[in-house]
C-alpha cells in the first residue's frame, strides 16, 4: 500500500532501485583486464587459483581485505522527506 500520493508498488521501486545499485556499484569494482603475478601492495605472490578466480586481480587477500575494510559505499537517499535530504 502506497503513501500520499505515491502509487501503488513505489516502496518495492525504491528497494529495487537501491538493490541494483548496490549490485552495479560492486560490479564495477571487480578486477578486469590482465592481472598481476604478484601483490601491487606488498610484493608477496598471489596464488594461481586466486588469478583464475578473479581475472585482473592486481592484490593479494590480505591487502585486498584491508582495502574492503576501508571501502565507503556511496548512497542515493531515495527518500522524500525534508529531513532526511538535510544529512
């Protein structure tokens, strides 16, 4: 059930909306192209099945771990109200 003036399904939209950027977000984040023999970060080997696993792989586990620790999602703020767009 909708709100307002809102039509039916809007919140399910904006769940969708939110899910399929998220999704192309870390898309665009994976590896691509040629990858590399050994960690761009620490100089240590990357394993053969971790460049099978994941073409264009440029970072050992370790250091890729760090670098997802310190990834910042960025958010589209999908809702409507005042107080929300004030953040």
């Amino acid at each position: 059930m909708a709100t307002g003036w809102a039509p039916d399904g809007a919140v399910q939209d904006q769940i969708d909306d939110t899910v399929r950027d998220a999704v192309l977000h870390a898309r665009s984040r994976m590896p691509q192209g040629e990858g590399a023999t050994h960690c761009r970060e620490c100089g240590d080997p990357i394993p053969e099945a971790r460049r099978r696993a994941l073409p264009g792989v440029v970072t050992c586990v370790e250091c890729q771990s760090g670098r997802d620790a310190r990834a910042v999602i960025p958010g589209i703020n999908r809702r409507g109200s005042k107080d929300s767009q004030l953040k």
